[in-house]
C-alpha cells in the first residue's frame, strides 16, 4: 500500500500557459512503461475489434458483431487513461480502470449469457437482445461478476484466476480512488503537487491494468477459441486458392504476440489451460 501524504509532499508552483497547467512531474514518471503499454493494449483491442466484426453471435437479431464495438470503446477508454495519466491525474485515470473493469465484465456475461441461453427453441435470448436495443439494462456488476465466477463452463478457470486475492485487491483500489477512501487519493490527482512516490503510484497501476487484461483475454478465448484465428484460411477461399491444412486453426498474429509477451510471461498457468482446452494452433 501506498503510504504517503503530506508529510512528503511538497508543493510546486503551477505555471499557467496557455490557460494550462505546466505540469511538473518528475522524468521518471513521464517515462514510465505505463504508457507505453497503454498504447499497445489500445492497439491490441482495436485490431480484435476489426478482426471478429465478421463472427455474427447467436441470440441476437442483427447483422453485426457486438463484441466489434465494445473492444473499439475499450480502446478509447485506454486512450483516455494515457491522456489523463500524461496530465497526472492518477486519480481519474482509476476512475477509467474501473470502467475497464466492468467493460470486461460485461464482455464476458454477455458471452455466457448467450452460450447458455441460445438454442433453436430459444432463437433470441432477449435480456442481450434487448440490452443492444436499448430496452433492457444489465443486471448490477455483482450479479454478471457472481454468474461468471459460478459457471460451470469456467470452473477451471476461475480456480486458477482467483487462487488469490489480486482481483478483490483491484476492485477495493479502485474504490478507495472513486470515493476518497484515503486522503491519499486526493493528493494523487493534484498535478501541481510534488510526491516522491508519484512514480511509484505507477507501478500498481500498471500491474492492476495488466491484470485486468489477462482475465479478459483469458475468459474470452476459454469460451470463444474461434476470436483467436487469423484470416489465412477465409482470404484463400475468398482468393478461390484451396486453403492450406488446418489453416482455419491458425492464430492471428497480434494474439499470439499477446500471449507471449503477456499471459504466457505473467500466467503461464492461464495459458496452459486455455492451451489444453482449444484446437487453435497456440505456440
């Protein structure tokens, strides 16, 4: 826990330009790999927005992806955390990891809703139908968080992504920003203020942003495998060249990239039961 207050901070002058703040934060914050991986976890969420816009999902009526443009709000929703944290406001950019949090959330009930509702007697499963039109809200995030965390279809998953308390951990530190638990909270979106441990503020938001992403991408290939296929397969039908074997197993690149550098890195144990469980090519 972060452990600083008044005591070590000291306040800086602001010096107004341009009717803005010049933002006086240290070069070791302004150079933290936070923004950097906000940067690439945009990028990644935008590239698999476009990617599975043409995998249309049972149970709703519609000719579109839904998932397509809740990955693209994600991704400015990242955006916005980079254009906060650049100004130093890392109380609001909590704010955001929360709203992330429940996007993903959200993302993954509105997928196994579907899976278990969705048969040819069932043919729209109305709570999602009605979600996308505008008619119906969502249960409260404890009610989707409890179906998710109550799945059968998820049982080994859940065991290894809540063999600790990281995830309870995040949510309270996202509280304690949204509501000024702590005084300290205050302080940390005061950009004109001076706190030697701005920068290291950081590095919980960085682990607590990462951790996020792993359980997303974790659950979503768990329960739709098919996210992760590159098109090699339907380029060479739509080419009218015979597709190469087992070509419609092949992993889009950007994934696999994802995979390496984050989930196999940080949760190897993640990464073999979703390796366990799937007929695409993971390397």
């Amino acid at each position: 826990m972060l452990g600083f207050g008044l005591d070590n901070a000291v306040i800086c002058s602001a010096e107004i330009i341009n009717n803005s703040f010049k933002i006086m934060i240290e070069k070791e914050y302004l150079e933290h790999r936070i923004f950097e991986k906000l940067d690439g976890y945009a990028n990644f969420y935008s590239s698999l927005g476009l990617r599975i816009m043409g995998f249309i999902p049972h149970g709703i009526k519609g000719f579109f992806n839904i998932d397509t443009y809740l990955y693209t709000s994600i991704q400015g929703t990242l955006e916005s955390m980079r254009d906060i944290l650049t100004k130093g406001r890392i109380n609001d950019s909590y704010a955001l990891l929360r709203k992330y949090y429940d996007s993903t959330i959200i993302n993954i009930y509105s997928i196994l809703y579907l899976s278990d509702n969705y048969s040819i007697e069932n043919f729209v499963v109305e709570k999602i139908d009605n979600w996308v039109k505008g008619k119906e809200k969502l249960p409260e995030y404890r009610v989707m968080s409890n179906y998710i965390r109550t799945s059968n279809k998820l049982t080994k998953m859940n065991e290894l992504l809540y063999k600790d308390d990281r995830y309870k951990a995040i949510r309270d530190r996202c509280n304690d920003h949204t509501h000024y638990n702590f005084y300290r909270n205050v302080l940390l979106n005061d950009n004109a203020l001076y706190l030697r441990n701005r920068a290291k503020s950081l590095d919980y938001f960085s682990n607590d942003l990462q951790n996020i992403l792993i359980m997303h991408l974790c659950y979503l290939f768990y329960l739709n495998d098919y996210y992760m296929s590159s098109d090699d397969y339907i380029m060479a039908l739509e080419s009218n060249i015979t597709p190469e074997v087992n070509s419609q197993y092949f992993v889009a690149p950007f994934i696999q990239n994802i995979f390496d550098s984050v989930i196999k890195k940080y949760r190897m144990d993640l990464y073999e039961e979703i390796k366990s469980k799937t007929c695409m090519m993971l390397q």
